[in-house]
C-alpha cells in the first residue's frame, strides 16, 4: 500500500502555522485541528520546519512561564522528513520507528500534499491483517 491511497481517504488538509507565530497560537491550533504537531509553512506550500506536542512540552520544562509568547521558529524542528504520495506504508513505518517521529508531511513537486501521522500508519496495518485473516477465513472454510 501507497501513502497516496491514506491520503484518498484520509484528505490533504494539513494544519499549518507561520514560524512568526507564538507558541500559544501553535498550542491553540493543536487543540482546533485535534492534531499533533503543525506544518511550519509561509503559506506557499514549502516546509520551514514542524512543531509538535512534544516540542512543545520539551521547550516548557526548559523555559517555563515565557513559552507561550516565544516564536515558533524558536523549537520547530527544521530537519523535517519527508515523503512522497508513491511511497510505501512500510518505508514510513520504518522510518517513523528508526527517527522516532509521529508524523511525516507528504510532498509532491516540491509541495505539500498531505501529512501521514502514525495513526494513520497503524490503521492502514490493521485493515491490511484484517482483509488477510479474512481472507485466510474464506479459504479454510470454503474447503
């Protein structure tokens, strides 16, 4: 399976937010779209960089009572992997597991296309045994 086939049912909505925003409009955008972790892009469709919970949390043990008027741009991460619509399930699960990352944006002609979070990873993997053990059923039955 593609990461182009979650992205069918799944969409191409990804939250956003600009590197000049604070942390408290970052916060405020987690909680909105119900997601962990926001795309840092000017708007155009590039990536500047990621910001997640973790991040987030990380960056208020260190700074305390600050964080939340600080820029974005001051804990997003800017080495954000990245993959394509044509990649497979398999290759973002290992990636995923190996640099230990939640989510990982998809990019197609140098855009953003879509965002493919863990969730969606585990998902895929169990509608995948599902149709095996039933097809597995139908074939011992059927004998």
């Amino acid at each position: 399976m593609q990461v182009s086939t979650i992205l069918e049912t799944k969409g191409d909505l990804v939250a956003t937010i600009s590197r000049t925003a604070t942390i408290g409009a970052a916060v405020a955008e987690l909680v909105r779209h119900r997601v962990g972790a926001l795309v840092v892009s000017p708007g155009d469709g590039t990536i500047e960089g990621i910001v997640s919970e973790r991040d987030i949390v990380r960056c208020l043990s260190e700074i305390h009572g600050d964080l939340l008027e600080q820029p974005v741009y001051t804990l997003m991460s800017t080495s954000v992997h990245q993959c394509s619509p044509d990649d497979t399930i398999d290759s973002i699960m290992n990636l995923m597991t190996e640099e230990r990352i939640r989510h990982v944006p998809v990019v197609s002609d140098g855009l953003l296309c879509g965002i493919i979070s863990i969730g969606d990873v585990v998902k895929s993997r169990i509608g995948e045994l599902e149709k095996d053990r039933n097809e597995l059923m139908e074939y011992i039955t059927a004998r």
